[in-house]
C-alpha cells in the first residue's frame, strides 16, 4: 500500500499526564512530549490520552489542539500504584 492510499491513523495512550499543565517527575514530561510531536504528525488524524488521577471526582476532557485530547478519568484509590 502506497503511503498516500494510507488511512490517517488513531493514537490512544493510557499513562499519567500533566494536570493543569504541571509537569511532576519524567513521566509527565515524557508523555506531554511524545503526543503533542505525535498530533504534529500529518499520519495521525486523532490522539486520545488518558490519563487516571485520585485527585478528581468527575471526568474532565481538555482539548490541547485539534487533534489532541486528554481525558482525565477519576482513579480508584483502593488499588493505585504508590506514586503520590
């Protein structure tokens, strides 16, 4: 298949993203770099991210660009990692 014949791809990414724009250790900082190159990407019609945060009560979506979403998701804290 030419790359011309290609259909634009969807990206979904499930890890920790900023919140607010705060960046907190490598990981935030890793994944805020790594999808907004990937919604630069002519290839790449639509990045979802996801991110769980134990801080919040109800699902908040932000829009960073026209192809980049983050939707923050209220974690469960019965079963959450020991990063915070």
């Amino acid at each position: 298949m030419k790359p011309d014949e290609m259909k634009p791809l969807r990206v979904a990414v499930i890890s920790e993203f900023p919140y607010h724009g705060v960046i907190v250790g490598g990981v935030h900082a890793a994944a805020d770099v790594l999808v907004r190159a990937l919604s630069q990407l002519s290839e790449i019609e639509k990045v979802l991210f996801v991110s769980f945060l134990q801080n919040i009560e109800r699902d908040e979506i932000v829009q960073i660009n026209d192809k980049l979403t983050v939707h923050y998701a209220p974690g469960q804290r019965r079963l959450a990692l020991p990063t915070d």
